[in-house]
C-alpha cells in the first residue's frame, strides 16, 4: 500500500489504486454486521480515523503520499473488479450523518481525580508527561474540572482505586504492566487513580455537523439497550465520535447503531433522516418506526 502511494506521488498519477479482498472500506466489519455496505467516498480524514480505531483496510501511513499531494486514492476488491470500490479524496464534504462505524476492543480505561486540577494551570501537563515517559498511547481523552479519563491499547482489569497517599506504591506494584505502573507512581501523590479493563471503542465516522443528530439517535439506542456510556469524545478532526461501552456489549452495540444510520431496522424512532452521498445515486434509507 505504501509503495503503491509513494510511485503514485512521485509519478504524479491521477489515482492510485489499492486491490484488497473486500468491496472498499465498508460501513462496518462483516464480521459483525452481516448487512455492512461498500462506503463509496470518504475524505483523508476519515479514513485516517477508521484504520486508526480499528478498520484496517489501508493503513494510514499508506496515506501519507496521497495526502501530501492531494492524489487520489480508490480501494477496489481483486475478487470483484466491477465493484466501484471506495474513493479516498481531501475535498470530500460528508453529507449523510454516518458513513461508517468501527471499534477497538480491549480497552483499559484510566480516570485520574483530583481537588488540585480544578482552577490550576499544569496539571494535564504533568498527566500527559507520566504517559509520555512511560510510553503509553492514549486513544480517547475527556476531561471535567476535577477529572480526566482516558483510554489505553491494553487489557487490563482493576478494581480497587488508588487512594493518594504513602499505600500507592504496594498498590503499584501489584499491577503487571510496567508503563502503567509508572503512571500510577508518577501520578498517586497528588490524585486518586482508577483503571478499569474489559472495556471498548465504539467509534463513529460522522458528519459532526450534525452531531445532535447523531448522538440524538445513540443514546436512545443505548438507553434501548441498557448499555451504559462511561466515556464519549469528540476528536479533534471532526470527523468522528467515540463511544467507551463494556466489552461484552461491543457487538450488540455496533449491530444496533448499523442498524439504525444504514439498514431499516432501528430499535428507536428516526424521524425522516436520510444519508446520501454527493455524486452517488444511491441513498441509503435510515430505519424509522
């Protein structure tokens, strides 16, 4: 994938094109939504967005070449040559409120509380600096005026808070993982440290301008589904929403918000939505009761 960028960048071609074994990026995994539907076009962002939490159809650093230069690049299937496939441009302008849902599973989530972050200047530095040091990524972020959550590439269950004071360093010790165990050695002096395993990413790739709309829809189909929300994140590029939900309802989850933004099948009313994509003549009914 990348060298296919790199020639196509440096020879100045029209479009690249990249031949995988699926129709182009699709809405969702097949594996989980059995009805999941050829995304025809999505810009850099969004593709960037998908392999980064967890659609690993082309990888962002395939994409770095294109982007530079503002080529084109289509994702076709080899077993199926006459499918149109996807197209990934920098000018594309999504239209319809989702154009695909993803995830990463096994996920550790991190609330870190403290008294001393509310009105103070630094602290989020110190935070990220323990991360930094440690070599921990963190995926999703939020934060509150005494709090800050965030999410780890890493499994790992533990119960019981860390309590500041002189006891966190027996506490650390007991954790296997030695960033982790780092972070909680940095940061337990001054905050009170909660981890908890088990959990996963939900992430919509969505039009965020119209992001009442689509939370509008997935909290009535958490509540739906008694699934609590215990994070929710807006990134930065504005093109994607992240869900934190527990592990074991990740595929339920993913399943009923398919259902709802691209099948006619949704648990809650939907009102007249419609997702349609500029160019295409296909337009994919959203489910209404």
């Amino acid at each position: 994938d990348l060298t296919a960028s790199l020639v196509g960048a440096a020879a100045e071609f029209d479009e690249v094109q990249v031949w995988k074994d699926v129709d182009g990026i699709l809405s969702a995994d097949p594996r989980v939504c059995a009805n999941a539907l050829p995304v025809p076009r999505v810009s850099y962002d969004e593709a960037a967005e998908l392999a980064y939490f967890g659609a690993q159809v082309l990888h962002p650093v395939a994409m770095q070449p294109a982007v530079r230069t503002g080529m084109p690049v289509r994702v076709k299937n080899s077993y199926n040559p006459s499918a149109e496939g996807t197209l990934i441009t920098a000018d594309w302008t999504q239209k319809g409120l989702v154009s695909a849902i993803t995830s990463k599973s096994n996920i550790c989530v991190i609330d870190i509380t403290s008294t001393r972050m509310l009105g103070s200047y630094g602290f989020l530095a110190k935070v990220f600096d323990s991360f930094k040091r440690n070599k921990l990524s963190v995926d999703v972020v939020a934060t509150s005026e005494v709090s800050v959550s965030l999410t780890l590439n890493k499994n790992i269950e533990i119960l019981s808070k860390v309590q500041a004071g002189p006891s966190n360093q027996e506490w650390a010790s007991q954790v296997d993982d030695e960033g982790l165990r780092g972070v909680i050695e940095d940061l337990s002096d001054i905050s009170t440290i909660e981890a908890k395993g088990g959990r996963a990413i939900v992430t919509l790739i969505a039009n965020v301008k119209q992001s009442s709309n689509v939370m509008a829809v997935v909290f009535q189909v958490m509540s739906a589904l008694d699934v609590q929300v215990e994070m929710l994140s807006q990134g930065a590029s504005k093109v994607n929403i992240s869900l934190v939900v527990p592990g074991e309802r990740e595929k339920e989850v993913i399943q009923a918000l398919h259902a709802c933004f691209f099948e006619d099948a949704c648990l809650v009313p939907m009102g007249d939505f419609a997702a349609a994509y500029e160019g295409e003549t296909e337009v994919v009914k959203l489910g209404k009761l």
